[in-house]
C-alpha cells in the first residue's frame, strides 16, 4: 500500500527503536530479586522517564533531592522535589 501514498514510512523502526527500552526492561524485571526490589525498579524508571518528560538531567534531579530530603525545609513539601514541579536552584 505504501507503494501508492508517498508519505508512509516502507518500515516501522522508528517505533520498535522506542519501545526497545520498555521490552529490555520487562524481560530484566522478572530477576528483581523480590517483589519489593521490582516495584522499587519500577518507582526509579517512572521517576526517570519523568525527568526525560519534562528536559532535566536525571543526575541532576537525583542528586538535589537527595540532598534535600532531610532538610526541614522540605518537611511535608516533597511533591515540590518530583521531576514536574522540582526547580534547578542556582
């Protein structure tokens, strides 16, 4: 059909390079360990892919919350350290 309509794509590579990061990542959950060590590799992919959501360094992000963690400032705020509210300082 692509033959007839110029602006189809002849293979869909674009999508399987996209989704290649999702089904590595399934096949490495069934060895987590423990039901607890997979939801916790779940929470850090889910915070990660926010990050690249929202154009921020995930070292960077990582690094700044951690170090704002137990800081009174912070105490009962930390929706404001999650990768779509957290503000580079500096």
């Amino acid at each position: 059909m692509y033959l007839y309509h110029g602006h189809l794509q002849i293979d869909n590579n674009w999508v399987e390079n996209t989704i290649r990061p999702i089904a590595i990542g399934r096949k490495n959950y069934l060895f987590a360990g423990s039901h607890a060590a997979a939801q916790n590799a779940a929470m850090l992919y889910s915070f990660l892919g926010s990050c690249q959501r929202n154009n921020l360094n995930p070292h960077e992000w990582l690094s700044d919350v951690l170090a704002k963690l137990n800081s009174p400032d912070y105490e009962g705020r930390f929706s404001d350290l999650l990768p779509n509210r957290w503000k580079k300082q500096g």
